[in-house]
C-alpha cells in the first residue's frame, strides 16, 4: 500500500497537468501523447508542463509497474482502440489526483458503463438478471441520446467504452438510431444479445454503425439444453444462425455462456463451438438475482465453478505459452491468447494457482482481461470492478454498481438524467463501501476463518459483490460463496436456503 505521504505528492504533480489549455485542449491526454513520440503541436506553456512536470512522472510510472515504453506507443498511438486506451488513461490519472492511488485502484469514472438498453425480450430465460419481459418505463429516444451526451463529457474526459445490453437491446426501434450516435462520441461501442435478431440485415447495420463487439449467448450446445433454460423453443437454431451471420459480416463476435447446473455438462462443448468458429468465450458467472432468484438451485457448487474455472485457465494458459514459445523463436507470434475469460472474479486467482505451478509470470486481471508478466497490474485492478471500473444503467436511466445486483433502495445510486453523474461517482457510500477490499468480512465456520477478508488473492478478486449481496440479504462485504476457498461456508448456509 502507498504511504499517505507518497499520495498527496502524486495527486499535486498530476494536479500541475491535468489542465484544460484554450489552445491545445486536454494537456493530461497530450501530455502522454508527447512522452509516447506522437504527433502533438503544443503551445509553449503545454510544451514545458509537458517536458518538466509529466515526462519524469510517465517514466517513474512505467518503472514502478515495469512497463515497456514500446507496448504503450502501441496501446495509444497505434493500436485500434487506442482513442478508448486514452480515455482510459485519463479517467485513471484524474482517479489518483482525486484520490490518490489506491488498491485496487478506482478511476475518476467508469472505464465501461453496460446499458441495459430495454426492459422488453423475446425469450424467457431462468439467468434473467434484469427479468426482462415484464413492461417498465424507458427512456424515449430523445432521452437516450441525452445520456450518451452525458457519458461522453463523463470527468471531463468522456467514457471509453459502452457496452448495450437488455432485455434484448435489438427489441427497440431506436437501437441503430441510439448505437450510431453513441459510436460517434464513445469510442468503443457493443452489444450483447440473444442472437435470434441477428439476421443478415441487422448484422450489416451493427456494422455500418460501428458496433465493435458483438457477444451472443449461447447456453447449450444443443436445441434441448439451450432452449430448457432460455424457454423458447426454436430459438437454438436462431442463435446459432445469428452467430454465424455475425462473423460472415466480419464482427468481432464472442460466445457468452451463463454456465449453470443444467448445461453444466455441455460446457466444454460450447467452448469447442467456440474454438472451431474462432471466437471468444466468455463464461457467464450464475448470480441468483432477478428471474434467477427464483431458481437459485441452479447456482453451481464452489467445485463445479472451480472446474470450469480451471478449464478455461488451462485454455487461457496453454495460449500462453505457445504465444511466447513462438516469440521466443520468431521474434513475433500470431497466437491471440485473449479467448478464454470470466465474469467470475475467482478466475483471477484459479489462473493465478495454474501459472504458479509452472513458474510462469502470467495474470488474468479483472476477469475482462490478460496481462503478460505484469501481475502489479493484476493488483491493481482488483477483481471485481463493479462500481469501480464498470458500473450499469438501467433502461429507465437508473444507475447501478453492476447489472448483477437487484435493483432496490440500496443499489440504485441515482438517474442519469436527474442526478448528477460526477458526483455520484465521488460520493456514493455504496459505491465505496464496494471499492474497498479492507472491510470485506470473514466467517468462523467450525473453528476454520473463511471469507473473501481473510483472503490472500481479495486484491486480484475480492469475490463477486453482487453474490454476496445476494446469498447475504444484502450485505455486500460478505463473502462470496461460489468460491473454493468458501466451500464451508456455502455448505453451511446456501444449502440451508435450497
Ligand atoms: S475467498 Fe473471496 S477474494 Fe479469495 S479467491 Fe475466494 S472469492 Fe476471491
Ligand atoms: S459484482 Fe463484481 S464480480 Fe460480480 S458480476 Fe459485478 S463486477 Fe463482476
């Protein structure tokens, strides 16, 4: 943990750049931008912040998290995305000058916001967090638009990423009207649907209107299993067609399995379907929240997840190594390890006990993403980042830590278009109640101490908030018990309520 002493030291030196110049615009983002050898024309007072004050401090940085000079140059100057990696980084530098540098860290906001777009679907399914289907005031058109304005301003630097969500957000009218706006002021826009509406039109308009990732579910990988969950019949052989119209228009796509006890069988022959198609997979971790609650006896047992967890770590792992075994031999690889990932925030550590065992220096950090050889990044992270690093709206504007938590008195923070967002994200005592991991509780549980407090790895994971929440009426510091390392305590009380 930083010193008290080192805090007030950072967040004055950001303080002497991050400054909005009349001439130049952002000097935060610039600032980095000149260090990284871009193309950057800055008046002369921005020029001599740059080279005195920034420069020394984006060097002390890149030692202290022992990163290389040229994947920076990549990751904000040439690589895709790099418009939303920039935004990223200003949201996380105005974070350590508000404050300070924390672990796990929290940014000055969110790095994704998941929209859930509609509260209206085609299907039925057990998982539904938000359960969609029944008719609930949205935002009009006109309204939506005022939020991506929002969002887009989000601390004086704009959101990075957006992400549509539902209900099924392909069930609105407006969606294509409402993506296109958002693409034009967001940098990275996508969608996770059912995939039944995926025909060979919508595909072509996603396209057109820059949608940049498209994740569809997918429960089975059979008719029978998929459609016993999602309880619509004939919706398999829609899905599966909306997958591949999906990656014949040439979207990034990704299957995104909620993995419970009825497909639990079925798993590794979803990630086979994924592998052959060439796509991501994405573990959906089972949360008994809105329709959900209601078949909570379909969560999966701490072993159960912690099989699938080590199934997709061995995967994510393997890549690895076969990545670096080539670059080690050819200078580059072609090998893309970022396929295999979790919503489980346990990921982080099972991955962590499988690279272990091989000597290997490779995390999987905030179950979105991997980091080679820099598990100071895991740290600070953190695992879990609802409310932190991502948080939720819902279709009524309404802002949430994360979708998984039930919408009531405690979990909505305020609307987006009543309230005000920046303050929300400084103030909220629910919000920092969930960024910190040093009040995160322990059980006794027949004289052995369990829970996510007494946890060595609560930094890289700190339990998903959202179970806790849940199985604990909710009390989000307790543990979590889809955890191995909670087994006791999910024998004693999830099977007392079961
Ligand atoms: S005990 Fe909690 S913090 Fe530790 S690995 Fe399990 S869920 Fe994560
Ligand atoms: S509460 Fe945290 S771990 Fe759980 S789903 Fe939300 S962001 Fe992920």
């Amino acid at each position: 943990m930083l010193s008290s002493t080192l805090n007030p030291v950072l967040r004055a030196l950001i303080a002497r750049f991050d400054v909005d110049c009349g001439l130049d615009g952002s000097l935060l983002l610039n600032s980095l931008k000149d260090f990284l050898g871009g193309n950057v024309d800055l008046c002369e007072n921005c020029s001599r912040l740059s080279r005195n004050i920034a420069k020394p401090f984006y060097n002390l940085g890149m030692r202290a998290f022992r990163i290389k000079k040229d994947f920076l140059q990549r990751q904000f100057l040439s690589a895709e995305y790099s418009e939303a990696w920039l935004k990223g980084f200003g949201l996380m530098m105005k974070g350590i000058r508000k404050y300070g540098v924390r672990v796990p860290f929290t940014p000055a906001g969110p790095f994704e916001i998941v929209w859930n777009f509609t509260y209206t679907c085609n299907l039925r399914c057990k998982h539904c967090y938000e359960d969609a289907g029944k008719k609930r005031p949205e935002l009009s058109t006109e309204q939506a638009l005022e939020v991506i304005d929002v969002l887009s301003r989000t601390a004086g630097v704009g959101l990075p990423a957006l992400s549509f969500s539902g209900g099924e957000p392909l069930m609105r009218k407006d969606f294509f009207e409402v993506a296109a706006y958002a693409k034009k002021k967001i940098p990275y826009i996508s969608i996770a649907t059912n995939g039944t509406l995926l025909s060979k039109d919508n595909v072509e308009r996603l396209k057109d209107v820059g949608v940049d990732y498209v994740e569809v579910s997918l429960d089975g990988a059979t008719a029978k299993v998929h459609e016993e969950f999602r309880q619509v019949l004939g919706c398999f052989e829609k899905t599966m067609q909306g997958i591949r119209n999906s990656l014949d228009a040439g979207l990034d796509t990704c299957i995104a399995t909620t993995v419970q006890r009825l497909n639990l069988d079925e798993v590794e022959k979803v990630v086979s379907i994924a592998e052959e198609l060439g796509v991501r997979f994405m573990h959906f971790n089972y949360i008994p929240t809105g329709r959900a609650k209601s078949f909570v006896e379909l969560d999966l047992t701490p072993d159960e997840r912690l099989r699938v967890l080590e199934l997709l770590g061995r995967k994510i792992f393997d890549l690895y190594l076969r990545a670096k075994e080539e670059e080690q031999r050819f200078g580059k690889s072609s090998v893309v390890v970022d396929r295999f990932f979790s919503t489980c925030p346990q990921y982080a550590s099972v991955v962590k006990r499988i690279v272990k065992e091989h000597g290997e220096r490779f995390a999987v950090s905030a179950h979105y993403a991997t980091k080679r050889g820099v598990e100071n990044v895991a740290n600070f992270l953190g695992g879990c980042g609802g409310g932190r690093l991502y948080m939720c709206l819902e279709p009524n504007g309404d802002m949430k830590p994360c979708v998984f938590f039930a919408t009531g008195k405690h979990t909505v923070l305020g609307n987006i278009l009543k309230d005000n967002f920046e303050r929300v994200w400084d103030t909220h005592p629910f919000l920092w109640k969930m960024r910190s991991r040093e009040n995160l509780e322990t059980y006794n549980v027949g004289g052995r101490i369990v829970g996510c407090g007494n946890c060595k790895d609560k930094y890289i994971c700190g339990g998903c908030r959202a179970r806790a929440f849940s199985y604990f009426n909710g009390d989000v510091d307790a543990p979590d018990v889809g955890c191995i390392d909670n087994e006791a305590l999910w024998e004693k009380i999830v099977k007392s309520v079961t």
